[in-house]
C-alpha cells in the first residue's frame, strides 16, 4: 500500500486502482482496507477507486489523542491523493465518516452511505453515554476480547456467533482494531441524526439500507434522507448490515457515473 501524511503528521495507508472519475470507499467499525478489496474490484473497471485504512488500524499510523476532526483530515489527505474533488461510499460508521467529513468542508461530488449507525429520534441512544463508559473501561483494562464482544451486542449479533467468532481466525484482526471501537463512538457522539450540521450537505446523496436489516436501521436511514437536502433513498431487497458486494456494486456504478454526467452536463 502506499503512504500519504494527514494534517498531523500520521501515516495514513491507501490503495489506488482502477481508471476513471475518483471514489473512496470509507470502511465502517472493525474494518480495514482489505475488506473493501471485493467492492474495490468490481468498481475499478469504471472508476479510481481508492480504499484506505482508517485512523489506528492496519497499515495506518495512530497519532494521539483522537478527534473526530483528525478522522476527517485523514481522509482529506487520501481524497487529495485521489485527484482532490472526489465520490465517497461509507459503510455503516465510514458512512457517518463521510457525511461528517462533507459537513466539515471536504469538496464532495457524489455521496453514497449504507446504513450510518444513528438512532432515529431526536434523542440519539439513551444509553449513550453508559456504553461508551463501559467500553473505556474494557480497553484501559487491556480487554480487547470484551470491547468487541460488546459492540457486537451492541449491533445485534447473537451471543452464539460471537462465541463461534471467538474461536474463528478473523478474532484476532478484531482484537487488533478494538481500539478504534472508541473512535466510532466518538464520531457518533449520542447516536442521533444531527439535522443542523447535515443541512449544509451539497452533494446529491444516496441513502441505501437492506430489505433484511432491522426495523431501526430503516427507520434511520428514511430520517438521514430527510435530513439531507440532495439525498434519496432506496431499500436493497433481500440485503442485511452484511451487504453483498456484487449487490451493491451496480447500484454504486449507476449512482456515481449516472449522476456525474447529470452534474457534468447541467
């Protein structure tokens, strides 16, 4: 992977493939840039795609303390070594990444999310602030085992996967990112669509959620849509938080090539 310098001085590793206009794909919690290696392939026949690993994971550096406006430095410098005006698809925590990193000044084209984690409400998550203590307190005690274990309650995995999980290979890339569990929790601070800041979005928008996925998770999503000025949304049928690839791809490559000739052309 090659190197870029965010704002502060960490290392920030990216990956660039593929000819045509730019689009960073921003992995969501637990993530690394290998795992958007097969959504990469599909797109790079159409696009520059560039995948990077986030702030303190993989091959990236981890200069302290966090702030969410580092985050978004991070993927300022990647988005300029795209070819600066860039496209953005986030998953799940990427995509609250990506919004929040718009909001904040980042030139944006076209922007794609799947299923930022918000809260629908204006209360966000009332136990907020009780998780993230507790989440904390597990990482200061060195229990990266446990910090997963929890955010993976959190989202709704059942306690005999994450028991099977445990004894699978991928546990321990897990563990090696559990840290970065608090930077998502930073990032999305009390869990609630924050409407102000999202109304100054200017990118046309694409909120996608799954057929198959939670009652909330729709919910949220039908919110963020509303909350964004340029921004439609559109269901996946048959399609949970663990989106298919090769299901996603053409509806990335619809949205960023048909849009951007719209764009062009207006």
């Amino acid at each position: 992977m090659d190197k870029t310098l965010s704002r502060d001085g960490t290392s920030i590793a990216y990956r660039r493939r593929g000819d045509g206009p730019p689009v960073v794909l921003v992995g969501g919690a637990l993530g690394t840039a290998a795992d958007e290696e097969p959504l990469a392939a599909l797109l790079a026949p159409r696009f520059t795609v560039v995948t990077y690993d986030r702030r303190g994971r993989g091959s990236s550096g981890d200069s302290g303390p966090y702030a969410v406006r580092r985050e978004i430095e991070d993927l300022a410098a990647v988005a300029a070594r795209a070819g600066g005006r860039v496209s953005l698809f986030g998953m799940l925590s990427g995509g609250a990444l990506a919004l929040e990193a718009h909001a904040a000044g980042l030139p944006v084209d076209l922007l794609a999310v799947y299923e930022p984690p918000y809260t629908p409400g204006p209360a966000g998550r009332p136990d907020a602030s009780r998780h993230t203590a507790l989440l904390h307190r597990l990482l200061a005690a060195g229990d990266r085992a446990g910090a997963v274990a929890l955010h993976l309650a959190r989202t709704g995995v059942p306690e005999a996967t994450v028991a099977r999980m445990r004894r699978a290979p991928l546990w321990r890339g897990l563990e090696a990112v559990a840290h970065t569990l608090a930077y998502d929790e930073a990032l999305l601070g009390d869990g609630a669509v924050p409407v102000g800041r999202f109304a100054s979005l200017t990118a046309r928008t694409l909120v996608v959620t799954g057929g198959f996925s939670t009652p909330q998770a729709h919910e949220t999503t039908l919110a963020l849509a509303a909350a964004v000025p340029r921004a439609r949304h559109r269901t996946l049928t048959g399609q949970t938080s663990e989106l298919a690839p090769h299901v996603i791809a053409p509806v990335l490559e619809d949205f960023f090539a048909r849009d951007s000739f719209l764009r062009t052309a207006s």
